[in-house]
C-alpha cells in the first residue's frame, strides 16, 4: 500500500540547503536528494537511501538540516509487512 506522505516545505528549503553544502558527505546530499524528488510526489524512500537516512540521525555530526531531510525520507518508507 502507497503511503500518501510527501516532503515539507521546511524539509525541502533544509534539504536544498544540505545539497549546496561544501561540507556535506555523498550519504547527506543522497537523502536531501531523495527527500526533494519526494516533495509534491508519493514516491518511496528506496532502501539504500533509508539505511544512509538512519545512519544520518544516528550521527553526532551531521547537520540540523541533514537530519531533517533523513527523518523525511525514512517516514516515506515503505514498511515490509
């Protein structure tokens, strides 16, 4: 089943800000990627980007904003059941 999630405005302006970041890893500008492909859309987070996603939160040094673009991304995950 489809999950009608889509990415914030807030989210989105955050994740644009990650990919214009000089300092941001390849995996932070990966899920701002993937979080911006999912604004105004039902895509799904693929599961590639989902395990960089927690990784993201799970880290001390990743940004305000990365961590947002990854919470994003994670929530329109699809859940195996």
């Amino acid at each position: 089943m489809a999950k009608s999630e889509s990415t914030s405005k807030k989210v989105a302006s955050a994740a644009a800000k990650v990919l214009k970041s000089k300092t941001a890893s390849k995996a932070e500008k990966s899920v701002a990627a993937s979080a911006l492909t999912q604004k105004g859309s039902t895509e799904q987070t693929s599961a590639r980007v989902a395990s960089s996603a927690a990784k993201i939160l799970k880290s001390k040094t990743a940004s305000k904003e990365a961590k947002s673009a990854a919470a994003s991304a994670l929530t329109q995950k699809t859940k195996k059941k």
